[in-house]
C-alpha cells in the first residue's frame, strides 16, 4: 500500500538522457538479420521458379528472357512482399539475399513500387518489347 | 491600397498555415482488418524509443481532431463503411498514410473473398509504407515523406469518395457511434 | 419520463476507438455509469483466412497463418507447422524444437509486456506504458536481431526452423534477461502496491473458479482464476517436454491476479530461456519434408500467450490442405467479458477488456450474419460447403 | 509593480488577450514537454502548441447535424471570455492587476468555473454519446472539486484578513510562506486545480480510452483551438493563484517565473505518477478527503485568528 511508487524513475528519468533515438536525423543501422528489400543476383539464378511458386503474396515475377543462356529479369513488388524470406529459403543458389539497409520504402506514389532486377540489357529489351502493342511479356510460369 | 499588398498579407497567411500544417499532423489511426502487427509497431512509434511527439505527431481518438488517417490491413468489407465514415468524419484537409503491405496491396491476404485489398480503392491513398510491418522507424520516414511533399507544396485536394454508400447515412442518424 | 427510462442509453466502443487498436464492437447498456448489458460484435478483421488456406500451398499457407496475429504470430506458425509435420510423420530435430521453444518464450515476454503496457495506458497510467514499452524494445530488439523482424519472425519452416542461434547471441540474450527480470520486479512492485492503480484494478472483474470453468475461460484468464490449464503442462508439445515449466496459478480472479499472472509467467520464460541458452544440443536444425502431404486429419495445440490455441488440419494428400480450422484464445475469452461486465462502471469497460488480452484479429475466424427478414437456418457441413462455393462464385 | 495603461491594452494586449494566449500556449509546451521527459522522451518542441493551434485555427469546422448552432459557435468563446476575465484581476508576472476590487477572489473563481460550464453545455449539446457522457463527467467532477478548491483558497484569505488577490499577494509576500503555515491547504489547493483542470489523474471527463476526447468529441478547428487557449490561460491563473497564495506571493517577474517553475514541476510530477481515477473514485476522494482537509484547515484558521485577538 503506497502512493507514488513510481517516484524513484520519475525522478531518474528527469535527470538522466531520454531513450529516444533521433531517428529522422540520424540514420539507425538495422540488425545484420533484418528482412529487408529483396536483392537479386541475376549472374547466379538458373530460372528453376521455386521462389515464385512457394511465394505467399505474389511478390516476385521471374520473367524469362532467354532460358538457354540463362537470361532472367525478376520484377518485384516490395508493396505486395510481405519480407519473410521464404524463396531466400527455398534458392539453392544463393541469387536471392534480404537487404538488411534497404527497409526505409516509404513512397507517394505506387509506380515506385516496381523493381525490375536483372541485367540492364535484359530489362531494356523487356520493357521494350512490353512497350510495343501486340505482344504480350513473356509468359510467367 | 493595391492588391500587391493583399497578395503579400495573403501569402504570409498561407506560409503560416502550411508551416503549422507541416508542424502538427494529429494522426488518427484505423484498423480495417490488419493482423495487429502494423498496429502495434504505430503504437511503439509514440513510446520512449521513437517518440513522434517531437515530430508534433499526436495520436487523436477522435476524427474530428485528426489531420492524417494512418490506415492499416487490408480492408476487410465489415470494415469498410467504417473506414470511409472516419474519413468523411475528418475534417479538411485530411492525408492518408497506407500503412504495411496490406493496406498497399492486400500482402498475403490478397485473393481472400472477405478483402479488398487495396486502400486506394476505397480512399485517396498519399503515402505507401510497406513492409509487413514497416518498422517504426519506416513508418516515421513514410509521415516525413508526408510532410516533405507537404513542403513542397503538394495543394491539399478535396476529395470526393468514390464509394457511395447510401446506408451509411440512414445508419449514421440512428447509430451515433465514432 | 417514463419513457425516457425505457429507452436504452448504449455506449459504443469501437470500431474505431482509441482504447482498441483493433476493430472490435461493444455495446454497453449503462444506467449513469453503470453497466446494465453487454454485447460484442465481432467480424470487422474477417478475412477468410480458413478458406484461403485451402487454395494456397502448406509453404505459403504458414505465412498466411502467421499472420493471423501480429502479437502471437509465432505459436500460430508453430501449431501448424506440428500439425503439419505430425501428418507427415516427420519430427524436427531437437535443436529447431528448442529454437521454437526459445521464440515462444521471447514471443511471450513481448507479448505480455506489450499487454502489460496497454492495460497501464487503459487505466490512464500513461507514464507506466511509456515504460513497459521502452523496456518492451530489449526483448524486441532481441527477436529482430535473432529472426530479421520485429512482429512475423518467420522462424518456423515445415520441417524445423530458419535461424540459429550462437554463443554471441546467446550471450546478448541471457545479459538482456538479466535487466527485463529487474525491470519485472519493479514493475509487479508497481502493480502490487500501487494505490491509485489499486483501485482501478483490485476486486474489479471477478471472476469464480466456476464461471471460468464453465465458461470455457483459457490461459492467464482462466489461471488467474485458479483454473488449471495450461497446455505447455498438461500436454507438452515440440521443445516443451525437454524444457518443462512451472504453471502459474492465482486464486482470486479479479483483474489484480490476472497482472500479477502474467507478470509470474515472465519469470519462468525468463528461467526457460536461460535454461534452454545454456543447454541447447548443437546438430541439425532442418529435416525434409515432402510437397505433398499423406492424407489424413490432425488436432494441434499449443499455449499462446493468451491461451489454448487449437488447430484442425485435414489433409486429402495434395500440396493444399483439404481444411484448416483456427480457434483462437480470444475468442475463448469473451464468455467472461459479457459476463462480468454487468454491474461494473463503465470507466471499468477498458480495464476489464484489457484484462483478457483481447485480440480482435485472432478472433475473427466467423462473420455472423444477422438478417431479420429471414429465419435462422442450422446447416450440416456438406450444407454449408455448398452455400459457400454457390455464395462466392 | 504598478501599470497604467489604457484598458484597452490591458484588456486586449497586456496583460490580457495576446499575452495570456501565448503565455498560455508556453505553459502547455512545458506541461507536455516536463511530462515527456518523466516518461523518458524527449517531448514536444517549444513552438508545437503555437503551430497546433494555428493549424486547427486554419481548419475546416464541422457543424454536426442536430446541435443548436449559435451555442455550437458561442460556446469556445464564452469559455475564452470567461478566462480572459478572470485574469484582470490577478496579479499578472508580478505586476499589480489591472482591475480589484474588494471580493474579486469570488469573481475569480466564478469566472473559471464558466470553462467547465461551457464543455458540459457544449458535451450536452452534440448527440453524440460520448460527448453526453463527458459533459456528465465534467460537471459532476466541477460539483466535487469545487467546494474543497475555494475552501483551500479561502483560509489565505481569512487569515489575510481580506478577499481582495491584490491585497492577499501583498499580505503573503510579507508574512511566512503559507505552505509552511498551511500545508494542507496547499495539498488541497494543488490537487484541486489539477482536479479543474482536468490534469491526469482526474481527466476522467475527457479520458481516450472510455468515451473518446470527451465532451469536445465532436468539435474540431476553431472551436477546439479555442478551448483548448482557455484551458491553457485557466492553467497560467491556476498556477499563478497557487502561488500568490502559497508561495509567497509575487512582487516581480523574475520570482513569478522562478515560483511558477518550481509549482510546475510538481504539478507535472504528479500528473505522470498515478492511473487515472475512476469519476466515482474522484467524487469520493473529494468530498471524503479534500473538503475535509480545506474545512479542518479553514477551521484552525479561524480559531487560530480568534485565539490570537483574544491573547491580544
């Protein structure tokens, strides 16, 4: 039966510096684990579409350019992820990594949130080719 | 008197509302079917560790008082009237913070029959936070992302909701709640 | 005026609430300030995760469930992860059992630190809820370091777990446990003797061993009450049978004992994970596990922070479950609310719903139709399966 | 400290109107920022309360459907009038008050009381559920501490011998201190103004978590802004009368500011050490132990007067 047992870290807390990080300001640095933005290495993927198959949200789309020569872009939705490393799992090739310094996304608009990852020659030739009507991308699956 | 000097006073005024503006967002937050996750990482954002109240940012129960709506889930169709009411209830200007994966494009509940999933749908949308959840500190850099396109100058809209939903205004009258 | 005594003055809490952070409806009946009815209306979070379970894969299905609670997204995993495995005949090597045992247990410290700072702030104690929650942040700061994120760790795959745990990090947990536990003596000081808090919460909500029994009350609830039932004791599961705890139990029932409960149940997570730090075996922390899962039906229970989780999965030999049920702690819970609230004042309402730990997005499993211009009708399984693929084609 | 001025000035300017308001508005930021930095936060920067008010100020106002509108509109100002009023006749920052008269103490207090008066009419006003039940609580809780606040102000001025503030700050100014004379009172006196100005522990009339923001649910913009300056200028009177009366009074700015620091620091501490009480809780505490304090008080007072004329 007292009042005021919380006087003791009322007082503490006056005198000593605030727990706030200054975050906006100063930049915090993320655990090495932390799930971030999904990276993707195209020199080392073989296009075997386990991390789209097993994927919960949709968020990858393995295109295939040319599957010979193993060319392919992956385009990914950091809006439709929902970062729980499943196809970082699943990829016995190691091309899938989670960055753990890319997790500030915040954007005003949606456009921001296509990634398209891949060979820069790739993905021009994709996005031409999606530019010019009639043709359809190449198929997913 | 020339109109130069009223365009100066007019000006002046509008420096001083924008800076409050930028200064003092009042938040008000909306749970339209998300899994607690986003919610609670909202809520850790007003503790010790971030402390958005040096941003000016305040948590407001009330619509009424609130400047930003920081909306998360992925809108549930219970839920939905009840999203678009609060957001009618706010008063002008008003911002949308979407909040998680959910809100952006219905994550892992994408395809489910009880969702919509995307908040753009249902209410103008201004910033996009994803992650499942973002942590406190994403969900601080999306409301600085706010503020900063507020300083730019990015004109306040008035927005009409596209969803018309007329029982909401008989349900309005004889259910007072929120 | 007579007529205006008739007429019912309902107090609404939720949808949108401050005191909720989740949707969830309330209807309080009150005379003044007293509470004369209550009612809960639930459904606002329903997604259709049972049905969407059914066409999604069991990898993608985990994430799914995950993400049933964003507070308790680690017992979700792991319940159906055991189901799933059990249907397969395969067992988790020892080591990924003690990681999820060690998740839980840190899952269950922020969980009830997390609640602990909630029912400080619906009590208007706010300088105690700014605490809780900065000291919420270690144990945080721990699970994000360990598994990546700070709420859906994803430690649990089929078949074992992600992550692994090593001397360095062991080390920065244990030293980390040894400040939470100080910080929890102080705080069961502060609830414990408190006047002002006292008040709020001593003899408020009392619920009889009887009623929680009857009413089918489940975790600190129901232990609070003297009930005992605690999952993690009665039927040990995963890492549990190596590592057994110590079942916390308080007689009185109100909402002091429901704080001073969960407060008890930290130390003994604090206890397990240092025991489990210190003997951990090294090996393996994955076995194989095939795509398709055998046929077969399986019932998996596990001890949430909030109680008995319970999980049917029926498997028809594909790579998709034929069924999946999810019954959730919360919903076990709200018996009590509707049943204790009459009586009280309504200042008590935030307090006595703090008080179970309600978790609205757990709940919502069931949207409740009510049409008044048709009759109620009973439908058998078959009955309902049909109505459900004619409703949603 | 004396001040002639025009009326007017001392009406619209100094010490009244735009000084009180930004005074006020100063208060609020240290009241959250000195409750921030017990919870161990850094708090609020020191032009926030400016830019929220210039912001709502700036903002669309809601009429909702079935109030009465003029009482909607006149409310917040009446609220804001009654405040501005009050503090002609105290003695602001150390110089004399701009109007006195013998028994402007009672004139005071009644003025403050307009405040809550006008939230519960305003709470009464919108249908809303739970502005009813915040303007219920609001005066219910005005019922309660009433009594004890004046009781506690009342035994300075008994023992001052006079019911004029003027006279009061330079009769305490002179003597002892009254807080050591008459601790009780000042207990009594602190508590109470928290308890009228809705301060945690006793903001049950406005608590987030059971009806909402209470009795001013339903306003927004101007008429928020402007009850939320009248509750900042009823903090600085509050404040400022707790401090003529028991801190020795005020001669001069330095010892107003120093004095009203030092009241602030309590008043914040004990703001952030208890849970909210429950209405009934307050009501209880009030009249069982509050009055009781003022009236055993008061009471020593008047024997201690009464003893001492008769040892004379």
């Amino acid at each position: 039966m007292a009042i005021g047992v919380l006087f003791g870290d009322l007082v503490k807390a006056l005198f000593t510096k605030p727990a706030t990080q200054n975050y906006p300001f100063t930049k915090t640095i993320a655990p090495e684990r932390l799930r971030g933005k999904l990276v993707y290495d195209p020199e080392k993927c073989v296009g075997c579409m386990l991390c789209m198959k097993d994927c919960p949200s949709n968020a990858i789309e393995l295109l295939t350019v040319d599957k010979i020569n193993k060319k392919f872009v992956m385009r990914y939705h950091p809006d439709r992820c929902v970062f729980c490393a499943q196809c970082v799992q699943l990829c016995r090739f190691n091309c899938l990594n989670m960055s753990n310094s890319l997790w500030e996304m915040a954007s005003t608009t949606k456009e921001a949130f296509e990634v398209y990852y891949g060979r820069e020659e790739d993905i021009a030739f994709l996005l031409e080719r999606a530019a010019q009507p009639g043709i359809n991308e190449p198929p997913c699956e | 008197m020339s109109t130069d000097s009223e365009n100066f006073y007019a000006q002046i005024v509008n420096k001083l509302k924008n800076w409050a503006r930028i200064n003092s967002p009042w938040a008000i937050h909306f749970n339209s079917g998300s899994c607690n996750g986003c919610d609670i990482e909202i809520l850790a954002t007003l503790t010790p560790r971030y402390d958005v109240e040096r941003l000016g940012i305040k948590l407001q129960g009330s619509p009424r008082h609130a400047d930003v709506l920081i909306a998360t889930g992925p809108v549930t169709l219970q839920a939905l009237d009840r999203l678009i009411r609060v957001y009618e209830q706010m008063p002008d200007p008003k911002y949308v913070i979407a909040v998680g994966s959910c809100a952006l494009s219905g994550g892992v509940f994408d395809g489910c029959y009880s969702v919509i999933g995307d908040l753009n749908k249902v209410i103008p949308v201004d910033v996009y936070v994803p992650g499942c959840p973002p942590r406190p500190e994403a969900i601080i850099f999306g409301v600085v992302q706010l503020l900063d396109s507020l300083k730019k100058g990015k004109k306040p809209t008035k927005i009409v909701v596209s969803n018309d939903v007329p029982e909401l205004i008989i349900e309005e009258k004889s259910n007072g709640n929120n | 005026m007579t007529e205006a005594k008739k007429e019912k003055f309902i107090v609404p809490i939720g949808p949108q609430h401050p005191a909720l952070k989740e949707p969830g409806n309330f209807e309080f009946t009150v005379d003044g300030e007293i509470v004369t009815d209550a009612a809960v209306r639930l459904g606002f979070v329903h997604r259709g995760i049972e049905k969407a379970c059914e066409n999604r894969n069991y990898t993608q299905d985990l994430y799914l469930l995950e993400r049933v609670c964003g507070i308790c997204s680690h017992v979700h995993a792991t319940a159906f992860v055991l189901g799933v495995e059990k249907l397969a005949g395969v067992q988790a090597p020892p080591r990924a059992e003690a990681i999820r045992v060690l998740a839980a247990e840190l899952e269950r410290i922020h969980s009830h630190l997390l609640w602990f700072g909630v029912a400080a702030h619906e009590a208007g104690f706010d300088t105690l809820f700014m605490y809780t929650w900065r000291d919420r942040e270690v144990v945080m700061d721990i699970l994000e370091t360990l598994s990546g994120s700070r709420v859906h760790y994803s430690v649990n795959i089929l078949g074992g777990v992600k992550i692994d745990v090593d001397q360095k990090l062991s080390d920065l947990i244990k030293k980390d446990m040894d400040f939470l536990e100080e910080r929890t003596e102080y705080y069961m000081k502060v609830v414990t003797t408190d006047d002002t808090f006292l008040g709020r919460t001593r003899g408020i909500g009392t619920l009889s061993k009887d009623r929680a029994k009857l009413l089918g009350a489940v975790g600190p609830t129901a232990r609070a009450s003297g009930v005992k039932r605690d999952i993690r004791v009665n039927a040990p599961y995963s890492g549990y049978k190596e590592f057994p705890v110590k079942m916390v139990i308080d007689q009185t029932g109100d909402l002091e004992a429901r704080f001073v409960v969960r407060l008890k149940e930290l130390y003994e997570s604090y206890r397990l994970i240092r025991e489990i730090l210190e003997k951990i075996q090294p090996g393996e922390i994955t076995t194989r596990i095939k795509r398709k899962i055998p046929e077969g039906e399986v019932i998996s229970r596990v001890e949430a922070p909030r109680g008995e989780l319970f999980y049917y999965i029926k498997s028809n030999g594909t790579e998709m479950p034929d069924r999946v049920k999810v019954r959730t702690p919360s919903l076990c819970n709200w018996g009590t609310i509707t049943d204790v609230a009459v009586g009280h004042k309504l200042a008590d309402m935030p307090m006595l719903l703090a008080g179970i730990d309600p978790c609205f997005s757990c709940n919502d499993r069931m949207v409740e139709i009510r049409s008044d211009s048709q009759p109620s009708q009973m439908m058998n399984w078959d009955g309902l399966r049909k109505y459900g693929i004619e409703y949603y084609r | 400290m004396n001040l002639s001025l025009h009326p007017l000035i001392l009406l619209l300017i100094f010490p009244g109107g735009l000084f009180l308001m930004n005074i006020g508005l100063l208060y609020e930021w240290a009241d959250r920022k000195l409750v921030a930095r017990f919870q161990s936060r850094v708090g609020p920067r020191w032009f926030q309360p400016f830019a929220d008010t210039i912001k709502l100020l700036a903002k669309e106002e809601i009429i909702p459907n079935g109030v009465h509108k003029i009482m909607f509109l006149a409310l917040p100002i009446i609220a804001l009038t009654g405040a501005l009023t009050a503090a002609q006749y105290i003695p602001m920052f150390g110089f004399e008050a701009s109007f006195s008269f013998e028994g402007d103490l009672i004139v005071v207090l009644y003025m403050l009381s307009m405040m809550t008066l006008s939230i519960g009419l305003a709470g009464a006003n919108t249908l809303s559920r739970f502005t009813i039940i915040g303007a219920t609580r609001a005066l219910t809780q005005m019922f309660s501490y009433e009594a004890p606040f004046l009781l506690a102000l009342l035994s300075p001025a008994i023992a001052a011998g006079t019911w004029n503030i003027g006279k009061i700050n330079t009769f305490t100014g002179e003597n002892i201190w009254l807080i050591l004379a008459q601790p009780i009172g000042f207990i009594v006196a602190v508590v109470g103004l928290m308890g009228k100005l809705e301060l945690p522990p006793f903001d049950a009339p406005e608590a987030e978590t059971e009806i909402v923001a209470g009795a001013l649910t339903e306003y927004s913009g101007r008429g928020l802004a402007l009850f939320h300056i009248g509750k900042n200028v009823e903090l600085v009177i509050g404040l400022t009368l707790v401090v003529i009366f028991y801190l020795g009074g005020i001669a001069n700015p330095i010892e107003f500011i120093l004095k009203s620091a030092g009241l602030f620091l309590v008043v914040t501490a004990l703001q952030s050490m208890f849970a909210r009480l429950r209405i009934d809780q307050t009501v209880g505490l009030w009249w069982r132990l509050g009055a009781l304090m003022g009236l055993l008080q008061l009471l020593a007072i008047i024997f201690g007067r009464y003893l001492g004329e008769i040892l004379r």
